[in-house]
C-alpha cells in the first residue's frame, strides 16, 4: 500500500467515526420503568386513613429502620434498572403519601438523580397512591391532573386516581403518561372484573380524547391492572394487543403481551404460577422506526434481577422477594417485579 493510499484510509477512517459519533448523538436513549414497591408506608398514623398495619405499635412492628430499609431497597432497585444511568421516568404504585416520595427522593441514594415527583391524593381507605418520577432535565412537566373513578354497584369502594401526566421530552416532543392501579381481585376474578373494567373505560375516554386532540399522539400507560393482558379490562376495552407488523397510530398495543404467553414469564407469583398484571401499552405512533420516539416489543421487559429474587420453597422455583411473608418481616423488596422499556430519541429538528 503507497503512503498516499495509507493516507486515503486514514482519512477515510476519520470520517467514519465523525460519522458514527453523530449518529451516536442524534440517537440516545430513553428508558422508562412501572413498578409496584407493594407498601411503602412511613412509619407515622394518618388519621384519615386506614394505616395502623404499618406503624411501630402493630403486628407487623413497621418500625423507622424497616422504613429506611425499605427506601434503600427501592433505591438499590431503581439503580440496578438504569444500568448505566437512572430511568428517566419512573411510574409507581402503593406509595401511602408525599411523604415517602420526598424521602425516597431527597434522602436516599437516588438523590444525586434529582428526581422530581407528581402523585395523586386518592380517596383509597388505606392510602396508598399512584405516583411518576422524573428527572426534568429530560422530561418537562408541562401538565398533571388525577382522573377520579366512580365504581359501579352500591357497595363499591373507594379506589385509587389514575394519574395523567404530560411533558416534553427532550427532543422536543410531547408525550403524554398514565399510571394506574386498577381494583384489586378481593373477592374473585369474577366478582371483581366489573371494577377494573370501569377504570379501563376511564382511561380509554381520556385516550380517545388524546387521539382527537393530538396531531401524533404518543401515549404511554403503565400500572398494576391486577389483570392479564388477555382478560377483558386490556383486551377489550383498551384494546391493547400484542403490536402486529404494521401498527395503527391511534390504537393501543400492549408491549409484554406477546411475552406473557410464556408461563414462567411474569411480574407476580401466585400459587407457584407466574403471571403478567404490570402492563406497559403504548399508541401506535410509538411503535414506528421512522419516528423520533419510538420502540418495540423486543425492548420491554420485566426485571428479574437476582437480588429481587427469593427461592419458593412450596412451589418451587423462585418466587419476589417480598418485605414480608405473611406477617413475618424478611427485609425484602416487593411482591411485584418492575417492569421496564427503552425508547430510542431522535434528535430535534
């Protein structure tokens, strides 16, 4: 090879990791997760509520070092998810009050994330809320608002708000977050299910008010649906389906669903089987390459971190590791495994 040809490759070479470098930062990352923390009560009694399970004086003895155990192991599990940086947004579930948030925010090892925090005050007898972390350098909190559910029947119950929250992402683009808790199965799949499915229907109205509103409508909804994607509250009011080749902007796909048919996939352990009731359903503008934000299926997934993980001595298997079993303290995380997806972002034009 002459120096000149050395030359040429040389240069060549140069221009193809200037190349690539831009690439690199015209496409970054986005990563988002939901998770249950099952219980994340302080340690102090609200009068309006129905906390005594958890303070000092009860069974379960819920004590200020439990408490800060409990925030650490929340903590840990955030960071062992971000891999090399923190999500960016976080959704979460059963979180009794402001509180906790300011606490596992401000006072914990994720406080070098500054983290923000928006959560509803919903009218649940025990107190337990829906909340969504965000680091505003890369989420802009433009709008928030709980959505109020009214469940059919003349004993129904008090139940969580869902939350609706809307930003700007840092490509410039809006995007528009649910996160939900939808009724408990107390009483059986059955007899319960007209309860979710109210709540679906609240959720599919504000979409479907989204999809009117929004030029490209991008819509994420994460939570605990105490349901299986193929059970009617997802399936047929949501109409969240596993994405196909070709999805439809303004229809709604359940990113897990397709992974869910596996029996030993799952978020939550019941009876020695593993189930999926923590969804993540996005709108079909998200699911489209030619997007600035987008996603697939291939990059949802619930995380089974070893340390989340405890040996199910009954069933077999493993089973999540929760801070109690029964009302026997163990020190562990939650009943539910997180789940998680990345987005890629295109830079702003």
């Amino acid at each position: 090879m002459t120096f000149l040809q050395k030359q040429t490759l040389l240069f060549s070479i140069f221009l193809l990791l200037i190349a690539t470098n831009l690439k690199a930062q015209e496409r970054t990352s986005f990563r988002l997760m939901f998770w249950n923390v099952e219980n994340l009560f302080d340690c102090k009694h609200d009068t309006l509520k129905n906390d005594k399970e958890f303070l000092p004086t009860s069974m379960r003895a819920w004590n200020y070092g439990r408490y800060k155990k409990k925030l650490a192991n929340v903590a840990r599990t955030i960071t062992a998810i971000g891999e090399w940086a923190h999500p960016l947004l976080i959704g979460m579930c059963e979180v009794e009050n402001d509180s906790v948030l300011r606490d596992i925010t401000l006072y914990s090892p994720l406080k070098k994330e500054n983290y923000q925090y928006v959560m509803t005050n919903s009218p649940d007898r025990r107190g337990i809320d829906v909340a969504l972390l965000y680091q505003r350098g890369s989420f802009k909190l433009l709008d928030w608002e709980p959505l109020h559910i009214s469940l059919p029947g003349k004993h129904s119950y008090p139940t969580r708000d869902i939350l609706h929250v809307t930003g700007r992402i840092i490509n410039g683009d809006t995007l528009d977050v649910f996160v939900v808790h939808l009724p408990s199965r107390l009483g059986g799949q059955k007899a319960s299910e007209p309860n979710r499915v109210c709540v679906a229907e609240r959720i599919k109205a504000a979409v479907d008010s989204l999809f009117l509103v929004r030029t490209q409508p991008k819509i994420i909804i994460m939570g605990d649906f105490n349901d299986y994607p193929e059970n009617k509250s997802i399936s047929e009011v949501l109409e969240a389906v596993a994405p196909p080749n070709h999805p439809e902007p303004h229809h709604l796909y359940n990113l897990l669903a397709s992974k869910a048919k596996d029996r030993n996939f799952g978020s939550y352990k019941y009876k020695g089987e593993w189930n999926l009731l923590d969804q993540l359903i996005v709108s079909g503008t998200l699911l489209s390459p030619d997007s600035r934000f987008y996603t697939n299926e291939t990059k949802a997934h619930v995380a089974r971190l070893p340390f989340l993980l405890i040996e199910d001595e009954k069933y077999g298997g493993e089973q999540p590791f929760r801070t109690y079993n029964g009302i026997r303290y163990q020190g562990g995380f939650s009943d539910h495994l997180p789940v998680y997806v990345d987005f890629s972002v295109g830079a702003s034009k």
